[in-house]
C-alpha cells in the first residue's frame, strides 16, 4: 500500500478546493442560465397571448395584467399583428393573424 508523503497532504487538500470552486462555479453559470431561459419563455407566452388577443380585435388590458407585461408595443401590418413586450427584464416578439378576417373577406 502507497504512503503519501506528509509534506504532500496540504497540496491535495488546495487541489480539492480549487476543484468544488469550479464545480461550484458551474452550478451557478447553469443556474443563472436556466433562470434567463424560464424569464424568456414566460415573455415569449406573454407575448402570443398579446397577438392573439390583438388580432382578434379583444381588449388586450386583461392580458397585459394577467401576464404582468411592463412595456409593450403592438403593429398592425394588414391582417398580421406584431407586438413586442418586456416581462421581468427580457423582451420577447410574437405574431398573429386574424384567420376569420380572412375567411370573411375570401368569401
């Protein structure tokens, strides 16, 4: 069975703390990641709810209080509705389209 040396012990413990500050280190990059992705989904759904609600000629007032939405802006481009909406600091970009305006006016 191998000894290791008494004036090695130090360096093995200095190698572990640098190895779980790493680790630790990228636990958190991940943490701070999957926090932006979960702020972004919940603007983006923000955000189709919106063009859903504006396409369709609803009051959109009850979407931007359920959905929390700070800012936001809406463009009507012909039957397609664009709107962009800031929700907990990240801005996310839906569209659109009013089908039944369509179907109505095809016929």
């Amino acid at each position: 069975m191998s000894r290791i040396p008494q004036h090695d012990h130090g360096a093995i413990s200095t190698l572990m703390v640098g190895v779980m500050v790493l680790a630790s280190a990228c636990v958190i990059g991940i943490a701070e990641t999957s926090q932006h992705m979960v702020r972004l989904q919940h603007a983006v759904t923000a955000a189709e709810a919106l063009a859903i609600a504006a396409a369709a000629g609803r009051d959109i007032t009850p979407v931007l209080l359920q959905y929390d939405i700070v800012d936001h802006e809406v463009e009507h481009n012909g039957l397609v509705v664009i709107v962009r909406v800031e929700r907990n600091g990240v801005t996310a970009e839906a569209s659109a389209t009013n089908h039944r305006h369509t179907l109505e006016r095809d016929s």
